[in-house]
C-alpha cells in the first residue's frame, strides 16, 4: 500500500458487526458510582443497613468495593438525593441512614406523581382511578378504626358551608376532609399514597371553575361518607366514597369538556 494511501476505519455497519454479532445481546457497562450506590441502596432497602446506622468512612469503602474515594463519594451523593442517607459533620458525623417516615415518603411521591403528570402520558383519569383504588378501601377501614376524634372532626368538616366562607376555604375543607379519612383508616402506607394521588388529581382538574351549587352537593356528600363512618359500617363508607369519586370524575369531565368546546 502506497505510504500516501491510509487504511479508512470500519463503517458504522461493519464495526457494530464486529461488535455485537447477530444474536448477540450486551448490556452498556454502568459508571462505577452508579453501581456501589446501587448497591448501599439494596443494602438499605433489604433493612441490613437499618436506620441510624452509620457507614464506613470513604477510606474504608473504597477497598471493600474495589474504587476510589471519589466513586464512593459520588455513589453517597446519589443516595443523599434519594434521601437515603445524610451526612453530618462534627466528632460524631458522619454518614448515617436515614430514618425515613411517612411525611418524607408522600414528599418524594408528590413530586414524582407531579412530574410524571407533566408528562402528559399519565391524565386526570388515571389519577382518578388511583383515588378511588386507594380512598374507597381507607374509607371501609375508617369505619372500624376511626377514633370519636377522628369522627368528630369528619363531622365538623362536612358541615354545610356558610355563606361568609370564601371559596378556597370551602375547597380547603374538602381537602382536609379526604385526609381526615385517609388518617383515620390507620393505614400509613393508604395515607401516605392517598395525599398525593388526590392532591395530583385535584390539580390536573384545578382549572375548572366549580360553582357554590356544586360546592355543597360534594359537602352534602361527605357527610354521607362521615355518618357510615361514624356508624362503622365498612361497606357503606366504600360506597359512598366511590359514589362521591365518581361523581368528581362525571363533574370535571363534563367542565373540561365544555372548556375545550369553548376555545375550539
């Protein structure tokens, strides 16, 4: 070959042949980082890093996985993200796992549900059909755990509004309502996914303007659900509170309908 003429490098075609023969399935080879955190993550998550346990420093880990200091500390800043670990400073800190609890849980759960809906691919109806799957059952085991506290203040909220309520207050008495069920079903996984899953259906469908008429059908309503409550009877809290979902769900399809046929 003249010494002019230079060898072209494999096509993109023939390289991948090369490569990755017909059949062959690989899998992309991960950042070191990202599989010690994976990991300490698996680790905590199986409770044999329970909280409150404190981690070995850098400088003991990096052996044990085999990496440098600067992957481990790259790894335990993707779990501080996570909020599975944190870090404290002083003679006694360190890197400690966290006592997670259920406020910390529906935190990250309403942000995730927030930019998912963003998305666009999940809508209002399946955040709607994720409050009934979860609020309907919290409903049915309020009525056989409910405190007198618990059902005095269902009462107390699904008094008919007065006339000197300003709208956000009517709407922030709803609100407070469904959570008083979802607390007093004492469940604190259905409380801590409930809070959220209303909260995000409630948003994707804030752009309806409701009326004061619509306003009390749905009080009305809730002391349905707070009287079966009150009068532990499981099966007719579950269905009053599928009633009244589903009513919200008929309610603020027929507004965003009439939205759209109004801007088309």
């Amino acid at each position: 070959m003249p010494e002019t003429e230079k060898a072209l490098p494999p096509q993109p075609a023939v390289a991948a042949r090369l490569i990755a023969p017909p059949g062959l399935t690989v899998q992309r080879v991960r950042s070191s980082y990202t599989q010690v955190a994976e990991q300490l993550r698996d680790l905590i998550t199986r409770g044999d890093l329970v909280p409150g346990h404190r981690l070995p420093s850098e400088a003991e880990m990096a052996p044990l996985f085999g990496v440098s200091r600067s992957t481990i500390r790259e790894a335990l800043r993707i779990l501080v993200t996570d909020g599975l670990v944190e870090t404290k400073r002083g003679v006694r800190g360190g890197t400690f796992v966290v006592d997670v609890d259920t406020s910390h849980v529906e935190g990250l759960l309403n942000s995730t549900l927030n930019l998912l809906a963003a998305t666009n691919r999940v809508g209002p109806d399946d955040f709607l059909d994720a409050w009934h799957a979860i609020e309907a059952p919290a409903a049915a085991l309020a009525a056989t755990r409910a405190t007198p506290t618990d059902v005095e203040e269902l009462f107390q909220l699904s008094e008919p509004a007065s006339h000197d309520l300003s709208r956000p207050d009517v709407v922030g008495r709803n609100t407070s309502f469904h959570s008083t069920v979802l607390r007093a079903s004492g469940n604190l996984l259905l409380e801590a996914m409930g809070r959220p899953v209303a909260a995000v259906a409630r948003a994707r469908f804030g752009q309806t303007d409701p009326d004061r008429e619509f306003l009390k059908m749905v009080v009305d309503e809730h002391r349905q659900i707070a009287e079966a409550i009150a009068d532990t009877d499981p099966d007719a809290a579950r269905m009053a509170t599928v009633h009244h979902i589903e009513g919200l769900r008929t309610f603020y399809s027929a507004q965003a309908s009439e939205a759209v046929r109004r801007t088309g």
